[in-house]
C-alpha cells in the first residue's frame, strides 16, 4: 500500500519572502555519533527543537567533501558529504525529515572555485593539454587584472600563486588554496549544473551561493559583477525554475546595495540576496544612538523586483564585515566594537551578537526587532538565539563556531565524546559558557532570550506583512527614534523603535490614519485612537512598539 | 457567466461572493474569527459527468492580513428546476449548484470511485481514489446519510456498512489519519474500523489526503453517550469497561510502537532538552490564555492565578523523563472511542484539528494521550451533572482514572513510558495541565458555560500535592 508521499508543502514560489531563515554550522550544532564533531544526523535530531523555534529554513554552511582549511568552502568533491558530517543518505533523510515538519533546507553552495585537493586542480596542474587542463585559470605571469582587491587581506599578498607543479601562475581570489575556476570554459559551467541537480535531486529547497561577484575575470576591471556573472546566474536560475519549482537562489555578494540589485536581474536571476551593508549601520545606529545610518541605507537602497527579497542578518559565521562602510565609519565600529585587536578579521569584527552588545538583552531585543521589522527575510545565526558568546583566543572564525550549548551538561550537551576529541572547546567563561547559557535552562526560563524569540518568529508568521509589505520610514520629531509603516493587504503595521539607552518621547504624524486604533501586536493592548494631531509615543530606553492599526476600534 | 462552462462543471462561473458566503456559513470553516478577505477555487475536478454532476474543488480563503488557507469542496451541478435538497451554493444560468455530500447519488459516488480505484483529472493536478482490498466493497453501496457535524470535516454513512470522512482543511502531507489507519490495518489491530479507501489530490499546487472511508459499526455506542447513560444508570459498571479501555490504549500505543523498520512509526529516544521543550510549549500556551482572560465568575477560580499556574508546572517538569517518543491518536478523549458492545474500538486519528498538521504527525509520549481521556473523565461527570442532572460520586472521577490507568499500565509496552511511577505520574500532570489550558481557551470561544469544567481541571492541579 505504499506509495510516494509526495511534497510536504504547498506550492508558493514566493515562500522565502515569509520565511525565518536559520544558519547552521554542521560541525559545532550537535554530535549524534560521539567522535568531536557535529554531524547531519545530529541536526536532525534537533528537528524538534528548530520546529518548536518557528524556523522556515534551514541553511547549512558548506557539507561537502573538503580538507576544511577554510570551513568547507573549499569543495574538494562536490558529490561527496564531508566524512565527518556523514554521507549523502543522511543528507538525503534530514531534507525528508525536515519537510515532514514543515522545515526547508539550503546549503552553501560555493561555484568559484574548488580545494586545491579537487581532483579537477590536481589533474589540471599535472596534465596541462589533458582535458581539464583549462578548468582553472592560469597564466605565465602574475601581473594581470591587478585592480581585483585582495579580500584576505591578513593572510593573501596577491591573487596570484605560482604552481611549482604546473609551472605556472593560477588565480584565486581569496585563499591560495582555493583556486578559481574557470568560467569561460563551457564544461565547466555544465559541470557546475550538474552539481546543483545532483543535491535538487535529493529534494534540497536552494543553494546560498558562495562568492557570486568573482566568477569572470576581464581585463581593465576589477573582476566582480561582470556581465558574464550574471549571464551565468540567469542560466542556472532558468534551468532551477524549469525543473525545481519552489528552489531559492540566494547570493552572497558583498557588495553595495546599487550593484547587488543585479543579482536580481528582472527577476530572473537571484531571488534573494543578502543586504550587506544595512547590519553594520544598525550597530552603528545603536552606538550613536541616531536612528539616521539605517534611515540614510534604506533611502539608497533600490526597488527589487517583486519576486525577489533581500536578505538580513545581524551576525553570522563570518566577521562582521565593515567593507561597505566608508573609512571613517570602519573606524568608528572598530573603536566601538572591536576594543581588543584580536577581535578583528580582515575588514571586520570576529565577534558573535551578544559580546558586540555587551549582553545587554534591551539591545539584542532592538537590533532583532529592527531586522525583523525591515522589508527582507531575517537569517538567525545558531546559538544567537541564546545570546552565545565567542572566543578571541581561537584562531581566524572558529571564534564564532564553536559548539552549540544544549545542557549545562558535559560538552554543553553537544557531544559524548572528550572533551580533547572535540573539534573545538565549547565556551565555559562565567558569562557565555554552556552552564550558564544553553537552551534547556532558556527553554525552563519564560522571560529568556529564547522564548522571547520564539513569540518574535511566530508574530511575523501570522503578519505576511514583513515579508510582503511595503516600508515608508516615518520622518519624526526625534533623530533618536526609528519609525517605519509597512503596508499589505489590509495589513497595516507601525514599527517604532528607540536607539537611545534613555528613555524618549517621539511625536509621529500619523494623520493619514486618523480615526485607527493601534493596538501593540504581542500583548493585544489597544493604544489611544490616531487623530489628526502628531501622535505621542513614549519609549523606554532601547525600547521598542510594533503596533497593529485598526479600523475604528476603541482604545 | 456561460451557462455550458457551468453545466459541465467549470466553477470557473460562480461568484465570489457568493462562495465566500457558503464557505464562511459551513460548520467545518475552522477560521470564523479571521476576516475573510475572498474565496476563489484555485483546481477542480468533475467527479461525475453525468448529471447531476459531483465536482470536487480546492477553494483557497484569503483573509485580511494576506494569510490563507485551503478547503475541499464537493458541489453538486443540477440543471435548473431540478431543485436539490441540499444547501445551495449559488444558481447561475440555467444550473443550480449545490452542497454534494447531501445529495445521496454523489455521495455513493465517491465510494464508486475508491472501488474502481479510479485516477480523476483536474485542471493542474489529479485526484487519486484508492482502496485497500476492491473486493471488499458490498456489492450495492446502501443509502447514503450525512451523520453529525464536525469542526474541520464532514462525514457520510452508507446503510451498516461503510463511513466517508472527507476533511474540509487541505494542508500538504499525508493526512496522520490515514497513515495511523493503514499502519494499524495493515497490522490488523483488531481496536479499529478497518480502512477500506481513501482519496487525494496531487498536482503542482499540493499533495493532500482529502478523505478516507472506513467500516461502519453500527450497532456501536459512542464512549461519551455511554459514559453519561452509565454513569447515572450503572457507574460501577462503566468502571469496569474504563478499565478495559486503558487496556485496549495501552495496546494501542504497542501496536504503534511496534514496527522499528518504519522510520514514521519508529519509537525515537527524546533529545536531552526534550521535557523542557514541552514545558516552553505549555507554558506558552498557559501564558497566552491567561493573557487576556475575561473576568466572570466561572473563571474566578482561576483569575490572576497565571503565574501560579506556570509556577506549577516549573515545579512539575524541573526534573523527570519523558521516556520515549511514539505516533500517538493525538486527540484521544471518550468521544473518540466506540463500545461495540464487547469491546472497544479507537477512531479519529486525525489529531487536534487546530494544529498544524506538521505537528500533528510529531511523535510524542503516548502518555500525552493517556491524559487527553482522563481528563474526559472530568468531562464527563460534570457533563452528566450539568446536562441531566445525574447525582455523580464524589470519588466518580477518581475510580475512573485509577481504574483506567490500571488497565492502561497493565498492557503498554513499558519502554515506550518514564521509568517509575514519580516519573510518569508528573508526566501526566504536565499533560494534563496542557490539556486544560487547550480546553479553556476552546471553551472560552466556544461554550463559555461550559469553562467551569477546565477551570476546576486547573484548580485541581493546582492544588495537587508535588
């Protein structure tokens, strides 16, 4: 009597315009076979708790094959799951497992470039006439396109590494170790293809695509959003939309928000992309206690097409990047933010959410808010959700990876195995350490961070609105409040939010929705009528209204 | 509107607003409190093509805040002047159409279909019937009846024989009703009626179970009707079938945990943080009912009490097991289970309507279950006290959860339960208190006068001893 089950969803292309979004790193989130370090089936035994969170989607940092000397963006073979995380039937069994709770899952996806222990670089730096001979891009010289910046700034001296082997130079945009691939060649487009069909196959919802912007490289440019990028994005975004319904695309380009709207084409390339420069302004916002950084980036930030939608992020594996912010704002984060020079990273700030706010909970709670209330899909960073800590001392990224904190038990509950065999020591600091923050003890805490987050997820379920809707930012009496209205349907919503650590009364004119009631969306209470005069908030320190503005109710 | 498109069938002719008329005014609506933005059908399919013709369509309701919801609809299309007696949808051009599962013809259709295991065509997708054994079917499906109405579907019985149960709410997945009904008839449980056939839609839009028919016991009482006839005429009496019903519950929640080859039925270990993940989700629930909770003298005993309450439930869930996690009935009360007239036999096992469906399919502690039916207990000596003024024993209650739990321990397989009676017991209590809150809230909305019982409920494990 059996029979497939089918899909678990119903058909909505637009889905992840709704969706909360939840970053994993496979290696640090929960150990299921006790050998150090985290794995798929261990992510699927945490379904429940990721269910009960409210999450939509799952994104996975990179599981594939890789020698992991940068976090496993350095694919090594893209059919493969990394050993460590388990094999591709598990991947298999946590997509299904994750549908059958209503969960959707992408991965990392990285098309730029490969390990150097791929085994297409090995045959190609060996047999240079043989047929993947032109797969990377190599050159006699090292003197070509020298206006592409250097991203790794701290460990890279140039673009370019000479190959002892081959005998010659190959290109490579960030670590010598990842070598770029070559676009130009036809195969190796087609071999990318493939790639992403193989794990569509499997029943994965969408790629985060690694590093978009550096595909092509052309003479007397500087290598990023070239055209040709983009021609290669619109394929593979026409074959994904012919064969895979309901897929996202979602590009990581780290650029300035007028060029990362190409990725978007006319709707017909990426649909999502991340809004890189709006998060360091929030923390900037918070510091000055000025609402106009966020006001000035989302002045500059286009219209995107309706079918597309930015993504947003407080913090995530990566440093805080500060490389779309200007010179002089870099150094003000960085003497805010960044105290201690062991908490910078190339152009940015290894720190996770908590530490970068002092653990203050009024201003996690505001920078959360704001991100869930602004015109985009918010991705939480696992172990924000609990306000985790990070690690200074531990070298390059890992300062923000390490294990997720369950249980005040052993290994924070992460793991059985010892605590030597672990991939990285869990935090034990009387502040940010597993005994004193892990979910178990916030899931017994009603007033924690995490249960305050979970009401935060399931109110934007019930309002498509942030997802959807409109924003018009409300110009008010007060630079230190911000205040937007978003608009759909018949959804209306007042977002209200003070960046000031007083407390602050702000004048909003609200005329056009005189004769409205607005009632505060998560404890139901009905405020004062709107009328025709400006209408007086006032705001605890760091606080913040979302309002519900009714018809004609009674306050 | 063209009088051939809806004559054959097309909905493609009715109005708006007068489906959103129909919809909103059908008992099986789930969403009365939302305000209905607009009803459209999104896919249909003409089930039979001769006149009067049944067609099956999912209708997608908007509400104001740009949410929405599926519904399955079965109209019925007779030319004018062939007045149906059924509740009438609209009449345009020349047709009139109709509520089908009223009209006796289509509803046998239905069963016609799942015995031809017939594959139906819509605009975008398809509707499967299917059966488990073709054989099987009388070979005259009897007359038709439309038997009681229900929060989120409507069913239909066929002379002694058969009963349809088509859901009303379309949500994607497989339907935890019929997947619990296959497994256990597959297993032959003798505590069901067995299932003999079931339709679906699948397209691009969804893949849906959108109805399942079973055998029909007629010469059965319903648990609650027996329960209230006996608790008057012979409580002593019930006690002993109570005991048998924790038996037969406890045989249930084996049989479910039987096969460990079949990952959706499987018994799991809990993960660490699994109690308290109940405890956040309780507590969550306590907290919101309690939000905005109206202040009239049946609430009085529980008015401004709702930190008292969760102050409880800390105190009961800070340390125990939840032994493992299974596939539970997921709405187990006395209305959900039949007295053949020698034993029990369990029904509906769609889960609480209310829920998402993802959720309802979740494994949980069987004894989640276990305390859905004592807390009917309750139910039902109240209910016997308030509607005809039955004089129940004080210890009525008591005796009837001993009893039940007795035969329930008895014969579940005890490594699907905590270890140790503490264990188990405050389990319980946290069920029940879960239990509670859902009651009042739904009574709250529903049947105010009735809140008294769920209040009392929440008084009782307040009072409780740790």
């Amino acid at each position: 009597m059996s029979e497939a089950s089918g899909s678990w969803f119903e058909s909505d292309p637009l889905w992840f315009k709704r969706a909360v979004f939840y970053e994993i790193h496979t290696r640090g989130f929960f150990d299921s076979d006790d050998d150090g370090s985290g794995d798929l089936r261990g992510i699927q035994e945490k379904l429940d708790y990721l269910q009960w969170l409210g999450i939509d989607c799952i994104w996975l940092l990179p599981m594939y094959a890789s020698p992991l000397r940068d976090g496993g963006y350095d694919v090594a073979d893209f059919y493969r799951v990394h050993q460590d995380y388990g094999t591709v039937e598990d991947f298999r069994n946590l997509v299904d497992a994750a549908h059958r709770r209503g969960i959707r899952v992408i991965a990392d996806f990285v098309m730029n470039h490969t390990s150097s222990d791929h085994p297409w670089f090995q045959e190609s730096r060996t047999n240079p006439d043989g047929p993947k001979g032109d797969w990377y891009v190599w050159s006699d010289t090292d003197d070509r396109w020298t206006e592409a910046r250097i991203i790794f700034l701290d460990t890279e001296p140039s673009n370019w590494t000479w190959d002892p082997v081959r005998g010659q130079y190959y290109w490579h945009r960030f670590f010598s170790h990842q070598p770029d691939l070559n676009f130009d060649n036809p195969e190796v487009q087609e071999a990318m293809l493939q790639a992403l069909r193989f794990w569509l196959d499997l029943g994965i919802d969408g790629f985060r695509l690694d590093a978009v912007p550096y595909l092509y490289e052309r003479d007397g440019t500087n290598g990023e959003n070239l055209p040709e990028t983009h021609e290669f994005l619109k394929r593979v975004r026409a074959e994904v939309d012919a064969a895979y319904p309901d897929t996202v695309l979602l590009a990581e380009a780290n650029q300035w928000p007028e060029d990362v709207v190409d990725y978007f084409g006319d709707g017909d390339e990426c649909h999502m992309a991340f809004h890189f420069p709006v998060m360091p302004r929030m923390f900037m916002a918070l510091r000055r206690e000025d609402a106009t950084p966020i006001y000035e980036i989302l002045r500059q930030t286009p219209h995107i097409p309706e079918n597309c939608q930015w993504g947003l992020f407080l913090r995530n594996h990566d440093e805080l990047t500060l490389e779309m912010v200007t010179d002089e704002e870099r150094d003000y984060m960085y003497s805010e933010y960044a105290k201690d020079p062991r908490m910078k990273l190339n152009l940015g700030i290894r720190r996770r959410l908590a530490p970068l706010l002092d653990n203050g909970r009024p201003e996690i709670e505001l920078l959360t808010a704001i991100m869930f209330s602004l015109r985009g899909s918010p991705v939480l960073y696992y172990g924000d959700e609990i306000g985790m800590g990070d690690n200074v001392y531990l070298g390059d990224r890992d300062g923000v990876r390490t294990p997720m904190q369950w249980t005040g038990d052993r290994n924070g509950g992460f793991s059985r195995a010892d605590f030597a065999q672990l991939y990285l020591p869990p935090l034990m600091d009387p502040v940010y350490g597993y005994q004193a923050v892990n979910v178990e003890a916030q899931l017994r805490t009603p007033s924690s961070l995490l249960r305050w987050l979970r009401r935060f997820v399931e109110l934007r379920k019930q309002h498509p609105v942030f997802g959807l809707g409109s924003y018009e930012a409300l110009i008010t009496s007060n630079p230190r409040v911000f205040a937007h209205i978003r608009r759909y349907e018949d959804d209306t919503v007042l977002c209200v939010h003070n960046m000031a650590r007083s407390a602050q009364a702000v004048e909003l004119d609200l005329q056009w929705f005189d004769g409205m009631t607005p009632v505060e969306m998560f404890g139901r209470t009905p405020f004062p009528k709107i009328g025709t005069l400006p209408y007086l908030l006032t705001l605890a320190p760091r606080g913040f209204f979302w309002f519900q503005l009714r018809e004609g109710e009674d306050g | 509107m063209n009088e051939q498109e809806i004559q054959q069938g097309d909905l493609a002719a009715l109005g708006e607003e007068e489906l959103t008329a129909f919809v909103e005014s059908r008992r099986w609506f789930g969403s009365k409190a939302q305000d209905v933005a607009g009803v459209r059908v999104l896919d249909s399919a003409v089930l039979r093509t001769q006149p009067p013709l049944l067609v099956a369509a999912l209708a997608e309701v908007r509400f104001g805040a740009g949410t929405h919801e599926l519904y399955q609809l079965l109209l019925g299309v007779r030319p004018d002047g062939d007045e149906p007696d059924a509740e009438v949808v609209s009449e345009v051009d020349g047709a009139v159409v109709y509520e089908g599962l009223s009209d006796p013809a289509l509803a046998r259709e239905l069963v016609h279909l799942m015995r031809g295991e017939t594959t139906v065509q819509a605009g975008e997708g398809t509707i499967e019937f299917r059966s488990v054994d073709a054989g099987a079917f009388p070979g005259e499906i009897p007359a038709p009846r439309p038997v009681g109405v229900e929060q989120s579907n409507s069913s239909v019985v066929y002379g002694d024989d058969l009963i349809l149960k088509a859901y009303r709410r379309v949500e994607p997945g497989i339907n935890p009703e019929l997947e619990l009904l296959r497994f256990l008839t597959d297993i032959s449980f003798p505590h069901i009626a067995p299932l003999v056939g079931w339709y679906a839609y699948s397209g691009p839009l969804i893949d849906a179970t959108l109805g399942v028919l079973q055998d029909f016991l007629p010469d059965s009482r319903d648990g609650w009707e027996l329960a209230l006839e006996e608790i008057a005429s012979d409580p002593d009496g019930f006690l002993t079938r109570l005991r048998r019903l924790g038996e037969v519950t406890g045989e249930l929640h084996s049989a479910l945990a039987s096969d460990s080859s079949d990952p959706d039925f499987a018994p799991e270990e809990p993960s660490a943080e699994a109690l308290a993940l109940l405890t956040a989700t309780v507590d969550e629930e306590i907290e919101q009912v309690f939000l905005d909770l109206p202040e009239t003298d049946a609430l009085e005993p529980i008015l401004g009490r709702g930190e008292e309450v969760r102050e409880r439930l800390r105190l009961i869930s800070h340390a125990g097991a939840v032994g493992r996690v299974v596939r539970t009935h997921g709405d187990y009360h006395l209305g959900q289970v039949l007295w053949t007239g020698e034993d029990w036999v369990v029904l509906d096992f769609e889960g609480e309507p209310a829920r998402p469906l993802a959720e309802r399919r979740n494994k949980r502690s069987p004894l989640r279950d276990v305390a859905g039916m004592l807390r009917s207990f309750a139910y039902v000596a109240s209910a016997a006290e308030l509607t005809q003024g039955t004089a129940v024993p004080d210890d009525w209650e008591e005796r009837a959860r001993a009893e039940f739990l007795e035969g329930y321990w008895d014969l579940v397989d005890r490594t699907i339960v905590p270890h140790g009676e503490d264990g188990r017991a405050k389990l319980l209590t946290v069920f029940e208190l879960e239990k509670a809150v859902y009651e009042l809230r739904y009574e709250l909305n529903n049947r105010p006068d009735w809140v008294g019982i769920p209040v009392a409920g929440i008084v009782r494990l307040l009072e409780a001893d740790v």
